[in-house]
C-alpha cells in the first residue's frame, strides 16, 4: 500500500492503508472469529467507530468496503461453526460503523450531495472506472492490485497458499477467511472496471487496501502455520514443498522490490507518466510567497494537468486549473468543497480566454484576486500569453510565470460595485468594463476577517469571497446593509459612517451546536476506545488464602 500510494500521490490511500489493518482486527474479533481474554464488546466497537472515520474522512468509499467484509465475516463463521450470536455481532458492527459517519458530521451528510465526494464519482463513473481497466480478479488473487514490482506481488498468494495448506485448526480457517475477503474484493474491482456498478473508491489502489491487509494477515498466518503445525506432522514431502515455497517467496520478494528500490521507484507518480518535480512546485511557491510579503494577500491560478497529482480521488476530482493560495495548495486543499457561483463564473472566463474570445483575461481574473498566473508548458499556454493585461515575468522550461496587471484587492472600499462582477454574470461585452479606483484597502488579518482602522466618506465594501450571508460587515459596531455583488459579498457603505471597518465571517448558532455535538461524540468515542477494566489481582487473591499444607 505504501509503494502503490506513493508512486500515486494519493494521500487518501496511505491513511487508509494505515487504519485499515486495525479495523479489520476489531471486524475479526466482533464477528466472534478471535476473542483474547478480557475482551470488551463496548470498547471493539468504539475503536471500530474511530478507525472507519480515520478511513473516511480521506476515502468516504471505505465505510462501503468494510461493511461488505463485515457481512463476509458473519456469514462464513455461521457456515463453520453455525448462527450462535451472529445476529449480535452484526449489530455491533453497523454500530461502529455508524459511530464513525457520526464522528464525521456534518460532512459526512453531503457525500451524496450534489459535488459531495461520493456524487462526484458516481457523476464521472466512467473517468473513474476507466483506472481499473487493467484490474480484475486475476490481478487481485497474484497480488498485482494495488500496483506493485510484478515479483513482489506473485510472492503474497505463494505464502497464502502455503498458510492454507500446512495450516491446521483456527489458522487454516483464518486463512480461508481472509482468501474469501480477497476475492470479494477481486469481484468488486471486476464488477466495476466490467460498468457493472458505479465505483465507491476512486482508485484500483484504494480498493487495494483491504487486499493487502489480508495478504498480509496470511503471511503471518503461514509463518504461524510454518512454526508451530508444521513440526507435528510426520517428515515427508509436505516439509519440502512447504522450503520450497519459502525460498520461492523470498527470492520473488527481493526480486522484486530490490530492484525498485534501488532505482528510485518510490518517487511520487512515477508510475503514471510525466508529472511536474515537487521541487519546482516548491520554487513557485517560494516564489510566490515572496511576492504577497510585498503586495498583499492575493490568489494565484495554476493551470495545467501537470500540477495535479495522477490520481484522482473521492475528495478531490482532478481538474486542469485550480486556485490556491500564494504558497501552493494546502492540506484542506485536498477536500473537494463546492464555491457555487464563483465557480460558475471562474470556469466561464476560463473557457473564454481558452477560446480566444477574450484579450483581457487579466482584468476578468482580477475580480477574483488572482495576482498570477502559472502555467504549464505546452499549447494550451498560447491562449493566455496573448492576453493584453497578463505579463509574462519568468519562463523556465517546465512553467511560465504570468502577473496580473489588472487585478483587485481581496477585500477593499470603491465608489461602486465593480462593474466586471455584473458585467461577468450577465455576459455584456466588456471592452467598455474599466476597472474602479480603490478608496481603500482592508487588511486580511485571518483567513475570514478583514480589517480597516480609519476610512473616509462612503461607497461600497467588496469582498472577493463566494457569496454567502454569514459574510457580515460593520462600521464602528453598526451592521452595514448587504448590496447585490453577484458571486461576491458587498456592503454599502453610508457617507457618514466612520470607526473601524469590519468584514467578517459569522458562525451561525447551527454551527457551534455541530462544533459542540462533534466535540461531544469524539471525546466520548476516544474515551470508551481506551478504557480499562479493573481486573482481580489473581496472584495477590491467591497468596492471601491459607496454605493447607504440601508445597505449591
């Protein structure tokens, strides 16, 4: 998992891939399969709570996943050793597994909205079933799913099929268990790369998790099988079969990864092609940052597929241009979030100089507050290097550098509205569009709140933020009335107003009493997770009782 979710760039699948080892032990001793003494109903089922959250807070998809496996879990204990409390255990589990959707509120209520993470891979199925073309069943059962060194992989089923065969007792029924789980999962990973149903994980590697944690479960169990079931069996052939295999795996094994590791495979999406160095998304960023130290706050357009990382995810669809801020894209970044009309209206300009309808791209882009421009080399630059209003400030072989001429101010005071904000969403033409001359400029303190000590005379407050009536504005502790800015915020600004100028973003009653619910249910999710019995101290009991003679 970790070879695979580096060479994809998919953060989503390493913290996967890091939880779901756990899960699954909580899954194996609730549905009654392994139980060590003490166990503790309450406290499994807490623990499951946090580890699918951990899950699905980065693959929303992995709540769907484990609840298969659970069902799998139930059903083949009921056929080896019959219905007992499976009804019980059943329970326990959609138990932890809602303990987790909860942990996740409110997010977790928007995965099937409109441009929520699972809506936006059942939309783009097809984009997104097209990345298991190469996957199927026999992919999953040679351990080629995620993708890995052809060798590495053919090493796994060699060692699980050695835990079933020397295996005896509870170890070989494990090691059916979790062969069982692998082909469910090779039967998942067929049915959607065949468009038989909508994928719920966004990748071959994300749906490889729980096939490598149950790779993993059978090569434990067959150097269990190897130590403790091997030596009671009478010496024959199956002691050589079983070397053979051994040193099967191992050289498989260090043939494969060997040779990758010492050629650098590792690096982030070196299996899918050309992508930008980090390091010159580093350098850009730098750079950048610089640049805001001496202007001001100011958003910066990336375009170009190179910027992106290989592979999609739930939470965050690959796009050709995104906005960050001056030093690059941040870890929320990676949370697809829905910006309503300023989206709508970001992609229309977009398009319009990508179709050379425009030449003043720079004056479209200023309303928005993107002070730069950087592109990918390619055609795709020629649209935007002919644009009147964007100067070209540095050209490297990997990128071009654009700044804007024509940009405005996050958050400043005019005479009027922009005109660019009307003119953008009712499509006039906008030669005659000129930019309005700032009265003054707010600062950007934090990232919702915008502040000016003294101004002078009236006009109209704009703030390049999407819309939203959580935006508040107050001169001097007086509430200023909200005007019609289109995609944006805007306040009217009386001519007799004075004292400091506030622009805030307000948190609603809902929002607190989901800040406090959330806060409620982790902590008390956390402490029934880490919970500990008072067990008797046997050993003291034992030496308080009166010895009744002989030694002991």
């Amino acid at each position: 998992v970790g070879y695979a979710g580096l060479r994809d760039g998919s953060l989503g699948t390493l913290v996967f891939g890091a939880a779901a080892p756990f899960v699954l032990l909580v899954l194996v001793r609730l549905t009654g399969w392994v139980r060590p003494p003490a166990w503790n109903r309450g406290r499994a089922v807490a623990r499951l709570g946090l580890g699918v959250a951990v899950s699905a807070a980065f693959v929303p998809g992995s709540m769907f996943i484990y609840a298969l496996v659970a069902v799998l879990l139930v059903i083949v204990r009921a056929f080896f050793v019959g219905g007992g409390d499976s009804i019980r255990s059943f329970v326990s589990v959609l138990v932890g597994l809602l303990t987790g959707w909860l942990l996740l509120l409110p997010w977790s209520t928007t995965w099937f909205a409109d441009g929520g993470p699972l809506n936006q891979l059942f939309d783009n199925s097809k984009t997104y079933a097209a990345s298991f073309a190469e996957h199927g069943m026999s992919a999953v059962l040679l351990g080629q799913t995620p993708e890995t060194p052809v060798f590495f992989g053919l090493a796994l089923p060699v060692m699980g099929l050695l835990a079933v065969f020397i295996g005896d007792g509870q170890r070989k029924r494990m090691a059916l268990l979790l062969w069982t789980s692998i082909a469910l999962m090779g039967l998942i990973v067929t049915a959607i790369a065949a468009g038989a149903f909508p994928p719920f994980v966004a990748s071959p590697t994300e749906a490889g998790v729980i096939i490598s944690v149950c790779f993993s479960g059978l090569v434990g169990l067959a150097v269990g099988a190897f130590r403790l079931d091997l030596p009671r069996r009478d010496f024959g052939y199956l002691h050589w079969l079983t070397l053979a295999a051994l040193a099967l795996s191992i050289f498989l094994f260090a043939a494969g990864l060997g040779p990758a590791l010492w050629h650098g495979e590792w690096q982030p999406g070196a299996g899918h092609g050309e992508v930008s160095d980090p390091r010159t998304v580093v350098q850009i960023s730098s750079l950048l940052d610089a640049q805001a130290e001496q202007e001001g706050p100011f958003r910066a357009l990336w375009i170009g597929p190179d910027w992106e990382p290989p592979t999609a995810t739930a939470t965050r669809p690959l796009r050709d241009s995104f906005i960050t801020a001056p030093g690059g894209q941040l870890l929320t970044d990676l949370f697809e979030k829905s910006v309503g009309d300023a989206e709508t209206e970001l992609d229309r300009v977009l398009a319009s100089v990508d179709a050379g309808a425009t030449d003043e791209g720079g004056s479209l882009l200023g309303v928005f507050n993107v002070g730069y421009v950087v592109l990918e080399r390619g055609s795709s630059a020629d649209p935007w290097l002919g644009q009147r209003d964007l100067g070209l400030i540095r050209s490297e072989p990997q990128y071009l550098l654009l700044q804007n001429q024509a940009v405005l101010h996050r958050a400043a005071i005019y005479d009027e509205i922009p005109p660019l904000v009307t003119a953008l969403r009712e499509g006039s033409h906008l030669d005659s569009v000129t930019l309005p001359k700032e009265v003054g400029v707010l600062e950007h303190p934090s990232a919702s709140r915008y502040r000016l000590d003294e101004f002078d005379g009236g006009g109209h407050v704009f703030v390049a933020e999407t819309a939203d009536n959580g935006w508040k504005a107050t001169a001097n502790g007086t509430s200023l009335e909200r005007v019609d800015s289109g995609w944006a915020n805007g306040f009217d600004l009386p001519s007799d107003a004075a004292g400091p100028l506030t622009v805030s973003y307000k948190r609603t009653l809902g929002d607190i009493g989901w800040l406090i619910f959330g806060g409620i249910v982790w902590i008390t999710v956390l402490s029934a997770s880490f919970s500990r019995r008072r067990q008797p101290d046997l050993l003291a009991k034992a030496e308080s009782q009166p010895q009744t003679g002989g030694e002991s």
